[in-house]
C-alpha cells in the first residue's frame, strides 16, 4: 500500500507541475514517466494521480491515457428564471433571442458554445412520464434529448424533455429540431398553441452517476449528481412537460427563491 505522505507530497509536485507547465486538454505524463522522472513507485504514482483526479485536475480512465481537466463552466440554476421566461412570450422575435437557458445557467451565449445539439424522437414515454401526464397507453411523446458543451473537451451537459405528442403535434414547427434553439424557450413554444404556463414544479433528488454518466460529463470519482425532474402545469392544471435535467455536484448550484405574501 502507498505510503501516504510519499503519494501525497508527489501529487502536490504533479499539481504544480499542471500549473505550470500544461494547458487545460494536454495529455499528461504517463505513470511510467511520472515513476521514472520521480523515482517513487508505480503504486505511489496511481494514489496521486487519483487524487489529482478527485480534486478534478485530472481526468481519463485507470489504465488509460490522463489527460489534463478542462474545467466545466459553473452552473446556477434559478427559478427565477421561469418569471422572465414567461415575461418574454409576447416579445418581439429579436429581443427573444438575446436570453435563454445557456445565458441563464452559464452566462455563455448559445452562439458561443463548442457542441449543442437536440436530437428529437417520438416513442411510448416512460411508465412514471406517462403517470405524471395521464397518458393513457398508447399515446406517443416528443422526447428531446439535449447534449451541450460550453468548451471543446468539457464535459458535456445533457438534459431529456418529454411532452405530450397529440398536444404538440399541432404545430409542426414544434416537431422540427432545426428550429432549435427555439427564441424564448419552451414557454413560447408553449404559447404558439394557445397554452399558458401556470406554474413549474422542481423535484430535486441526489445520487451517484453511472459510468456513462462520469465518462461523457467528465465527473470526478466521488462528486454526486443532483437531479431535477422539473414538471410543468397549464392553466388547466395539466402537464404539458415533464423535464429530467441531471448536474454534477462539482459544478452547480440550485437556487429557489420563495416570496411570501407581505403582511398587510
């Protein structure tokens, strides 16, 4: 087993090593080069190099090529947002276009970003999808899988979004994934069918992430995912979507402002 302090102090010296000498995305030095160029042993290498990687300086599979982290954008998820969403429906086009989910979350403009991509499907939604919206067996979705990154060689952030079929389907424009990213959001989706929001609900829950999950999102081991399943209501108290949006704990914060009636 690894002598703590040798492990420890090898990777404070990599940890500057990355500092000084290497750019977000380079290749880092193998565990035979690290072993050689410090001459500790290969056991001592791998602890520091995994603690490099769960302080998320590192990334890149045990056994494989390590690679230089590049740092994800942060995260800060309001509900706040859903008000100026929805203040924004009957805006002009053009001044719809100059805010949305990217510039909200990261304040990166969408025009900036490396990757973003909806890939749109109609299948049988998921049995608790189905339970939320009252679809009776049989009835179709429009299931939108989103995948986004900020930066090339960030990890990637993903989303997927279900909505009734029958109900979107009456604007075919609402079908057409290369009308994404729509001005002004799902609310003014929404809107172009005659159907207003009146309230989003956010259930938030924590767990690890799949192996899939860490590899494409570039999650550091031991960082957990918080997930929110938002659900939106009409007017009519209906669903109209149901929203499974997951955000590693290393990069994120969920923040829900609650105003209160004022005391008369």
């Amino acid at each position: 087993m690894p002598n703590p302090g040798k492990y420890t102090a090898l990777a404070e010296q990599l940890a500057g090593l990355i500092n000084t000498d290497y750019s977000p995305g380079d290749q880092f030095l193998t565990n035979y080069k690290i072993a050689e160029r410090y001459g500790v042993s290969g056991h001592t290498v791998s602890r520091a190099v995994q603690a490099l990687k769960e302080r998320g300086l590192l990334s890149g599979k045990v056994g494989g090529k390590t690679w230089v982290r590049v740092l994800p954008v942060f995260h800060l998820r309001s509900n706040e947002n859903y008000h100026r969403e929805k203040k924004q429906v009957h805006l002009p086009e053009e001044e719809r276009r100059s805010w949305g989910v990217a510039e909200a979350g990261t304040t990166t403009p969408v025009t900036e970003l490396a990757e973003d991509a909806v890939r749109y499907a109609i299948v049988d939604p998921p049995q608790d999808v189905a339970d939320l919206m009252g679809l009776s067996p049989g009835r179709k979705v429009l299931r939108k899988s989103a995948f986004r990154r900020n930066s090339h060689g960030e990890g990637a952030s993903t989303a997927v979004f279900y909505l009734p079929y029958d109900v979107v389907s009456a604007n075919p424009e609402l079908l057409d994934p290369t009308n994404e990213p729509w001005p002004g959001g799902l609310q003014h989706q929404l809107s172009t069918l005659g159907i207003e929001v009146d309230r989003i609900e956010d259930r938030l829950t924590a767990d690890m992430p799949t192996a899939d999950e860490a590899k494409e999102q570039d999650i550091p081991p031991g960082v957990p995912m918080m997930r929110v399943r938002k659900i939106t209501y009409d007017t009519n108290d209906r669903v109209v979507e149901v929203a499974d949006i997951p955000f590693p704990g290393d990069r994120a914060e969920l923040r829900f402002i609650t105003r209160l009636e004022r005391w008369a």
